[in-house]
C-alpha cells in the first residue's frame, strides 16, 4: 500500500470529509459525473478519491494481500489520475486510533505499512482505490470558482457506493429541489 499523501496543515475552511458532486460543466473525462472525497485540504493542496469507478479487476487480482480487507470478490476502484499504480484503502474502524488518519467520522486510511489480516480486526468495511484525484497549492480552488465543481456534505456509505450514476444522482438528489433539475439530466442534455 502507498503512504497517503500529505498536504500539510488544513486551514479553516478545509474541505476535507466533503464532496466534490461533477458539474454537467465538467468534461474531463478523468471526472465527468463523478463524486469525490475530499481527503486531505490545506493550503498546499488537496487531494480526494473518485467514488463508484469500479476498474476492470478485482483486489484479488491486483493486490492479493489486500483481500482480507474487503468482501471476496470485490473490485478495485480507480480513485483518480494521480499516480494510478499507488494503492490506497478507506475504511470504516471500529478502532479510529488504528487509522493512518481519519477522513470522514470513523472513516480513514488503513495504514501502509498494516498487516492486511491484522487491520481487518479493527474494521467494518474496506474499498481500495488505485490512484487519486490532487490538486496543487490554490488549484481546488480556482476550479470551484468556476462552474466545475459542487460541494457537498459526505456520508460514509456513499464511499461504499458501487456505481458512480447511481452516486450521482443520489448526492444530489438528497440535496432536495435546488438540485433535483441537475440530479435527472441525461449525460449528453443536448440528446434530450
């Protein structure tokens, strides 16, 4: 497992343990109709995982010593562009203090350097990631000053989600009627 990467001291008006909810603005292919953890904010960056982007693969397959972390049979999850070959796993601990550091309630990193057997004790439930998403020192938010991004407040179980349109549309759909427009458009409006 790679170590999870650090951005420093998180100011204020940190985004970490949010949502980042993909615009319909938002073309890049690497996020479009994605939702992202926001893992770490500060003032050197950010970086998050891409939620519900099942790779072609399973954790047996690509990381077999990671399988008594997760359900057999699970897939690995593509978290993001940057650097696609580390490994990365979220958990939900019944033992928070066991965390590489905590995310989200009792939502956190399981360490790199865990005993896999071990570590699976201390959790409920596990989703590995291959790669994340980063931005550089302002970059996060230069892209929420534009129409690209939407923050929104997380809950544990969206990390556990298994497809990223069905995500979607419930992030914003729970947002109630200011969203409920964005929440039903197709993925290409000009279709419709």
């Amino acid at each position: 497992m790679a170590e999870t990467p650090s951005h420093g001291d998180a100011d204020p008006g940190t985004l970490k343990g949010k949502l980042l909810v993909a615009s319909p603005a938002l073309h890049d292919p690497n996020f479009r109709r994605s939702i992202v953890l926001v893992t770490e904010h500060g003032l050197e960056g950010a970086m998050g995982l891409v939620l519900a982007r099942a790779a072609p693969a399973s954790v047996a397959e690509v990381a077999p010593a990671l399988g008594p972390l997760v359900e057999p049979g699970a897939l690995l999850y593509l978290g993001g562009p940057v650097q696609p070959e580390a490994v990365l796993v979220l958990a939900e601990f019944d033992r928070p203090e066991e965390s590489a550091g905590l995310v989200l309630g009792d939502l956190g990193f399981v360490r790199g350097d865990a005993d896999p057997v071990l570590a699976a004790g201390s959790i409920r439930r596990a989703q590995v990631f291959a790669g994340y998403a980063g931005w550089g020192a302002g970059q996060l938010e230069s892209e929420l000053a534009e129409p690209s991004w939407v923050v929104m407040a997380a809950e544990p179980d969206d990390v556990f989600a298994r497809d990223v349109d069905t995500l979607w549309h419930a992030v914003l759909g729970r947002q109630g009627s200011r969203f409920a427009l964005l929440a039903s458009m197709p993925p290409d409006p000009s279709l419709n």
